[in-house]
C-alpha cells in the first residue's frame, strides 16, 4: 500500500492538538497559581502551534521568511520547555545565557536568510541548536526525585528523548546517509515529531498534577504529625487536670472536718452554753463563725466543681410542676435577701398557678442551686436600695425563662467574656465582695447539662440580668385524629 502522508493535513490536526493542549495547561495555571513553571510551559504548544500554522500553508510553506519565522518559534518553544523544566526542578536559570542563545539563532536565521541557505543548511543550524534546550530539558527532569515523580518523570523525559531522536535523524537526512526518498521520510518523522509534542506536554500536565499530589501528602503528612502531638498534649493536660480534681477533693474532704469543728465550737461558744461572754467576746467569735461558714461554702463550691469536671455530678431530670417549683424555692432565695421587710419581687408573666401549666424537665436540687447562686449575686452586686427581681416568662415552645434582676453596678462589656470562665472575677477581683468567681460557671454546667441556656444582659450604673432557660416536658404527640 502506498502510504502517503498529506504536510498540510498533518500540521492542521497538529494545530488541534496543541490548541487543546495550550488550553488545557492554561486552565492548569489558572487553578494553581502558584506554580508560575505552567506559565513557560504554555509557551511550549504555543510556540509550536504558530510553526504548525505556517507550516500548514503551502504557499507560506515554500516562502523562505516563513520558514525562518517558524524555525525561530520552534527554538522558543523548546526554550519555554526548558525554563518550565529548571523552574520545576528548582535550578537557576541563567538568562543573559538565554538571551544570547535565542539572538545567536535569530541572527544565523538572518544570515541564512540574506546568502539564501539551502535547506540541507537551514536544517543543521536549526536542529543543532533546538537540540541544546530540549536536552537540558531532559537533564532538568532528570534530576526530579524518583521517589515523588516517578511515572511522571520517565513518561515526560521518554517523549523528550524520543524528540531528541527525531532531530538526530533529521541530521542524518541532511547529511545525506540515506537513499531514497527523503521527502516522504521527512514526513512521517514530522508526524513522530508532532505526536512527541504532544505526549510532551501531556507529561508536563502530570508533572504539574503529580506536584500538587506531593504538596498535598505532604500537608496531610504534617496534618498527621500535628494531630498526634496535639493528643499527646490532649492526654497530658487531661491527666494534669485528673490530678488536680483529685487534689481538689481530697483537700475539700480534709479541710471539711476541721471547718465544721470551728463553726460547731463557735457557735456553740457564741450561744453561752458554756458560760456568759461579753459583747467584744461574742462578736469576735461572731466573726471566727461567720468565717468558718464562707470557708465551708468556698470549699464545698470547688469540691462541686472538680466533681463537675470529671463527670461525677449525676443529674436526675424529672418532670415537675411549675408552681411548685417556684413555690418551694422562694422562701430559700427570700432568705438571702438582706433586710427583713425586703422580698424578692416576684413577676409571673405565665400564670404559674393556671391548671394548664406545662411541667419542666429538670434536676429541681440543681435549678435551685443555680437560682440561689443568681439571688446572692443581685444581692452581693446590686447596690444597698436595689431590688432584686425574679421574672418567669413562657419563652417559647421549649422554654420557659428565669430572669433574675438587679439594679447594681453593671457589668463592664470588656468582662463579658470572662463572666463564665471559673476561678475568674470579671474584674471584681479587687473589690471587697467575698466572691471566688466560680459559682457562675458552675451554674452554666449544670444548666447545660439539664440542656438549658445561661446567659445574662448588663448596662454599667443601671444593673444586670442573669436568665436560665429551662426545659419544658416535651409533649408528646397526639395520634392523628385524636385531636377532634
Ligand atoms: P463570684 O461572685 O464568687 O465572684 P460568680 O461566678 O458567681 O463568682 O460570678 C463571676 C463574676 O461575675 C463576679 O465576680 C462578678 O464580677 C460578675 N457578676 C456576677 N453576677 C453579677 C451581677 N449580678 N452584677 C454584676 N456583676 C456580676
């Protein structure tokens, strides 16, 4: 079979070719900007893709200037392979050297040009010198580390070589070893040469990917390192932290029985069972109990939250009437109110004694521990003439809110932050209100762990409000068309 292949058709699907080439590692720039290397690389098919255009035309083709104007793009192409390739592999790139090799090129074209060079002569100059940058090329790559491009790398330089290849047999043509017809065989190694470029750049795609694939086991590499040195500090802090509830409650324990002797002997003193004492006496001993008992109370708060913090502290969640929840805890935030006369002022903007009323579903111990913590803060924050309100509101479906007000000093907005942290006076360290600062994250815990809400409201000089949000019963639903 005579198998002629066409120099037009051939350079025009080329032209397709590195058309899709060209877009597709433009693409691959815009995604990853950060490797400038596709940039020059780009340059490959294009610079290819103008050769192959002026290549296609037959009058163009059999125009000297044209030929020249191809040869030198075919030259810049493989210069762009080549700063793409030391860019990638992290070499220096030399470009004074550059520049004198491309103008070296494009002044022997001109010679060439001006004593109108045969083809045979054209043709040397050319593959020599578009030898040069396709073989550092491959050296550049060579150099890549086996263990992280491995397929990429053999696949690009394999296409490379065999490009290598095709211009030493150009050389050899144009030296004229080989009988027969040359033209065809210049043809068809045109076509080797075009499918070359293409599985060049292909390879240049894979390089680009199998980096991003470098990149990214890397970073997950570092992701795993962090991950378990952050646990190993996880574990750490948490032992720390064992040790020091254990600390706390074994201390608790043992400063407890003490304390109880001080308050009971005082007490016992103060009440005269063993003889009268004189008013200097009696309130000095008030002083040993009243003492002895805000000792005992700072005590029992720290045993109760290292029990918090290791998970010890059992909520029993249990359904309860609304009414008789208010009406049991009342009287106990009443006696913490100073002054006789005074009360707690009491709004029920839910009709508490309504039949209808929804039960809550709580630990009812532990919503009046938090409410007397609430009360002895309006009262030990709000200043002498303020009141302290108590506000029940049917919030929504879900809740219903606990709102306790005082008309104290306020809150400053830069403690905001701080007023749930333990162990933390949001700025009051310095006053002298006895205060640890960890009753209200106590409360917090606890809420949250009946799956209720604390937060608060506070303006400086007009006072503050703390709410809990406390669950309701949830309903259950009625079967469809009992409801009629
Ligand atoms: P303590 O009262 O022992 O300091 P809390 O945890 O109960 O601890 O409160 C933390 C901090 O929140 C208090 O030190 C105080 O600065 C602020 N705070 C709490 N309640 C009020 C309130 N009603 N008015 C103003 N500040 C308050």
């Amino acid at each position: 079979m005579n198998f002629i292949i066409d120099i037009a058709t051939l350079t025009s699907v080329s032209s397709l070719f590195y058309t899709v080439m060209l877009v597709i590692l433009f693409v691959f720039r815009r995604q990853n900007k950060d490797l400038d290397m596709i940039l020059w690389w780009c340059g490959f098919p294009f610079f290819r893709l103008i050769n192959s255009l002026i290549s296609s035309d037959s009058i163009q083709y059999n125009n000297d200037i044209y030929i020249y104007i191809g040869n030198i793009s075919v030259i810049l192409s493989d210069i762009m392979l080549m700063i793409g390739c030391y860019k990638f592999s992290n070499l220096k790139i030399r470009w004074p050297l550059i520049f004198v090799f491309l103008l070296s090129f494009i002044a022997l074209s001109i010679y060439q040009y001006n004593i109108g060079a045969d083809l045979s002569q054209r043709s040397q100059g050319f593959v020599y010198f578009a030898l040069i940058p396709v073989i550092l090329s491959t050296y550049a790559l060579s150099l890549l580390p086996n263990k992280e491009y491995l397929i990429e790398k053999f696949f690009t330089i394999f296409w490379i070589i065999f490009q290598v290849g095709i211009f030493a047999f150009w050389t050899i043509i144009n030296f004229n070893f080989l009988n027969g017809d040359y033209e065809q065989a210049l043809i068809f190694s045109l076509a080797l040469s075009y499918l070359s470029h293409i599985f060049i750049t292909l390879g240049l795609i894979i390089l680009t990917i199998a980096r991003k694939r470098n990149e990214l086991t890397q970073e997950s590499r570092i992701h795993k390192k962090l991950a378990a040195s952050l646990n190993d500090v996880l574990v750490k802090a948490q032992a720390a932290n064992n040790e020091k509830n254990a600390f706390l409650a074994n201390m608790s324990h043992e400063l407890r029985t003490p304390l109880n002797t001080i308050i009971g002997f005082s007490e016992s003193l103060k009440l005269e069972y063993y003889g009268t004492l004189n008013e200097k006496q009696k309130e000095y001993l008030g002083y040993i109990n009243g003492g002895g008992e805000y000792l005992l109370r700072l005590v029992a708060d720290l045993l109760h939250l290292s029990k918090i913090e290791e998970g010890k502290i059992d909520i029993i969640l249990e359904n309860i009437n609304l009414n008789k929840l208010i009406n049991q805890t009342l009287p106990l935030l009443n006696e913490i109110i100073i002054g006789e006369d005074n009360n707690i002022i009491l709004i029920d903007n839910v009709g508490l004694s309504s039949p209808k009323i929804t039960t809550i579903n709580i630990d009812k111990i532990r919503v009046k521990q938090i409410l007397i913590n609430l009360v002895s803060n309006a009262v030990k924050y709000g200043n002498e003439k303020s009141s302290v309100t108590l506000t029940i509101d049917d919030l929504d479906a879900t809740f219903f809110r606990f709102s306790v007000s005082d008309q104290g000093d306020g809150i400053e907005k830069s403690q905001y932050k701080n007023i749930f942290k333990p162990f933390n006076r949001a700025g009051k360290k310095n006053s002298n209100i006895e205060g640890v600062g960890i009753g209200l994250s106590i409360s917090k815990q606890l809420i949250e762990d009946m799956n209720g809400k604390i937060d608060f409201k506070s303006e400086v000089g007009v006072g503050s409000c703390f709410w809990i949000d406390i669950p309701k019963t949830p309903q259950r639903s009625l079967p469809i068309g009992a409801a009629k």
